[in-house]
C-alpha cells in the first residue's frame, strides 16, 4: 500500500464527535498514518496511508471501539 492508499474497516461502537475524536487519537500514534473518515450512521472507517491493517483493528479496539478489516 502507498503512503497515499486507504483501507475500509467496520467499526462498532462508534456514536458521536467525542468516539470519533478518540478514534482518531488512537489512529495517529500509528506509523504510516495519514487520515481516517468515519461514517457513524453505518459503521464503517476509512483509513488513509501506509498503515498495517492488523495494528488498525487492534488501535481501534483497545479505543472501545471493535473493528474488522473488510475484505478488498
């Protein structure tokens, strides 16, 4: 994956601005990272950059928030 690739994650959990801030925090201390968008209505994540999808799933986990990689 480039520094500029994305992967698509279902997010559980998820239902405000603070989840989605708390999220993104747990996001940020991993390498290679550049960006997420979340969609709180549907459960899903959007993850931008270089960034193992395993450490994703795990991040977003121990947030509170259980994930899974969706299969590409």
């Amino acid at each position: 994956m480039s520094a500029t690739g994305e992967k698509h994650y279902s997010v559980r959990g998820m239902k405000c601005g603070g989840c989605i801030a708390k999220a993104t925090e747990a996001l940020s201390k991993l390498p290679g990272y550049v960006g997420a968008e979340f969609d709180l209505k549907s459960g899903r994540a959007v993850v931008k950059g270089d960034v193992d999808a395993q450490a994703v799933v795990s991040a977003l986990t121990g947030a509170g928030y259980p994930a899974q990689a969706d299969e590409d």
